[in-house]
C-alpha cells in the first residue's frame, strides 16, 4: 500500500472530497443564498482534469474518495467521472469510491453507482415534512429524494442519511427522523450548522447544539455510545429502542480536528486543507500547463505541509461570522 501523505501535526491524508460542481437544483436555506453567485463556468475543471487530479491523490496514497458537491448528480455527464474512478476501486489502490447527494436525482443514477462500485451513499434530509422539505430546500420535492432512497436500496446501496440540526426547525421532528431512518434500515447522522459563506438569515437564528438536541432525543431514546470508529468527524451512540445507529457531528460544540485525515478539491481545481480557512492551494493552473503529472504531486505534497491544525468556528448572537467567504457547495460537503 502506498503510504499517505502526513501534515506537520502527524495526520495521515486517506481521504479527498470533491466537489465536481458547485451548482445545485437546491438552495438549502443554511447552504447558500437563494440569489447564489457561481463560479465561472470557464474555470470549472472537465471531467478528465477531474479524473486527473484524483487520481494524483489516489497515487499520493488517498484510500477513500467522496464525490459531492453542490449537487455531484447534476454535473452533466458525471457517471462518466465514475466510471474512471472506478479504475482505482478494481486496482486495489482504493478502498471506496461514494457520494453525498440531496437525492433528487438518485432515482436516475442509483443503478450506475452501484454498478461503478459504489457501496454507500450520504443521503441528506433534514425532514420528512413535504412542506417543510420545501422551505428548507427552496426548491426541492420531498417525493422525489423517498423514490431516489428506493432506488438506491433496490441497488443495493447502504445509506446513511445526513440532517442538519436547524433550531425551530427539525428539533421537535428529530425524534420521529430517528425513528424513520433506524426503521429503514439507514443510519443517521446530526450535523450542526456551521458559519461557512453568507446566507440570508444570521447563522445564530439556524444554530441548534448537539448538546440540546441529545436532550430532547434522549427523552425518547436511550442513547449509548458506541464503540464503532468511521474514522471521521462523528460521534455514534447505539440507539436502544430501535436498534440503530446514530452519529453526531458536532464541529462547534465539540472540535474533532486532531483526527481529521482529509482534504477537499473544488471543481475549479482548489486544493482547501481545512474546511474552516479560506486559505486553498490553486492546482488547476498546473494541471492545466503541462501533462507531467510530477509538478502536480510536488504541489500537494507541499500543500499538505500547509494543514492548519484546525477550524475556529463562532455562531453567537454577539459575534456569529462566516469562518469563510465561501460556502459548503464551493468546498464539497
Ligand atoms: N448537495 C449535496 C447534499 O446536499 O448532500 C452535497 C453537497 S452539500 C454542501 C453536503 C452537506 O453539507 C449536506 O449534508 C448539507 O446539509 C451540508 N451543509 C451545507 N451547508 C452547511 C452548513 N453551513 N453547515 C453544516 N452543514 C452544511
Ligand atoms: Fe444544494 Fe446540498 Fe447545498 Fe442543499 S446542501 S443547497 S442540496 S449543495
């Protein structure tokens, strides 16, 4: 195996997300804007720079890669991005090629994934409420993600459901959001809201803790913790009356940056370190100068020696601020 990439803190880098598009059928209310700005359709990189850039990660050692976006199954033409990957998953030089979608689309692509070798997918929904799912989205039709979910059940794919806990929002439905994912067979994770580009609303208005949601979850439930390990960001706690599992990412209440093993990719080719610092590493311009693909490695590897230790976030009524200029969908969620 080749041995990864480690950051001056001693993280070794198994893990890339990218973002293959920054574009959604979607405005989440705690995403972006409604009026959201893209970026520039000529800077965005092809399918093959794409496919490029990855699998420069995969040589560097990257065992696991997330497509996400934006909305990945919007990109046109993206099963052809998977198709390439998928080169990795047969090779052995990667453990597992997946997703974070909204589901609008999985009804279309579930199939393919799995046929790709996708074995599992991040689902997010942040309520079962049709009217609810509506204003959250903006523009979004809850009926459509239920039948993506089917889909991707009859293929095979295991699911994991991401909610964002938005207070006044899905707080009192959280319970019932429990237990209609550990029903279904999918497990659950809570995110909290983070500050990350501008919305409308003020970010301390959407802040829910994890802690006050555990409260009210715990009112129902008996939560235990877990002793499973996805190597990632979240908390589990092994859910008594339903027999699921259930995830807590808390990047505010609780940091979890001294075991983060991973980087993101922008679909315009930024390398960004850390998910809480504007600062990101331009590999497009060198993807695109030459097709030695050794000045390219150079880059990351010396980029990788710029990993901050960690993310700063603040959501107060007194001093909430966008930790970054840009949103979720630019990095890849
Ligand atoms: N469009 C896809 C989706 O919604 O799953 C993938 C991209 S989206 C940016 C990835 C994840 O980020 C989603 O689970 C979404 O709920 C979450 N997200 C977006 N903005 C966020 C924010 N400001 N704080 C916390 N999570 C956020
Ligand atoms: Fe789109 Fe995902 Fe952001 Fe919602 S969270 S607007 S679905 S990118």
């Amino acid at each position: 195996m080749t041995p990864p990439l480690v950051d001056p803190f001693g993280r070794a880098i198994r893990y890339v997300r990218v973002s293959v598009t920054d574009r959604c059928d979607y405005r989440c209310a705690y995403c972006m804007p409604e009026d959201m700005n893209f970026l520039p359709k000529r800077d965005v990189l092809s399918l093959e720079e794409l496919d490029r850039l990855c699998s420069a990660f995969v040589r560097l050692g990257a065992r696991k890669l997330r497509v996400t976006g934006g909305e990945p199954l919007v990109r046109r033409e993206v099963m052809t991005l998977f198709r390439k990957l998928a080169r990795h998953l047969d090779s052995g030089a990667l453990d597992e090629l997946t997703l974070t979608t909204n589901g609008s689309q999985l009804a279309r692509f579930a199939a393919e994934l799995a046929d790709c070798g996708v074995r599992r997918i991040n689902v997010s929904l942040d309520t079962l409420d049709p009217a609810k799912f509506r204003a959250v989205t903006r523009w979004g039709d809850l009926d459509q993600v239920l039948a993506g979910l089917e889909a991707a059940e009859a293929a095979g794919l295991k699911i994991k459901i991401n909610a964002v806990a938005l207070k006044g929002f899905n707080d009192e439905e959280a319970p019932d959001l429990v237990a209609w994912a550990h029903g279904r067979g999918f497990d659950l994770t809570f995110i909290e809201v983070m500050p990350l580009g501008a919305v409308e609303r003020d970010r301390f208005d959407q802040f829910l803790p994890l802690t006050v949601l555990r409260a009210s979850l715990e009112r129902r439930f008996t939560l235990t913790a877990s002793l499973h390990e996805s190597g990632g960001p979240a908390r589990y706690f092994d859910v008594a009356e339903t027999g699921g599992r259930l995830g807590f990412i808390t990047p505010l209440t609780h940091n979890f940056c001294e075991r983060c093993n991973r980087v993101r990719l922008t679909s315009v080719g930024k390398l960004y370190l850390c998910l809480g610092h504007d600062a990101g590493v331009d590999l497009r311009a060198l993807l695109r100068a030459s097709p030695d693909d050794a000045p390219l490695e150079a880059a990351i590897r010396a980029a990788i020696r710029l990993k901050p230790e960690g993310h700063d976030f603040i959501v107060e009524r007194t001093g909430s601020h966008a930790s970054t200029a840009r949103h979720m969908s630019e990095t890849g969620g």
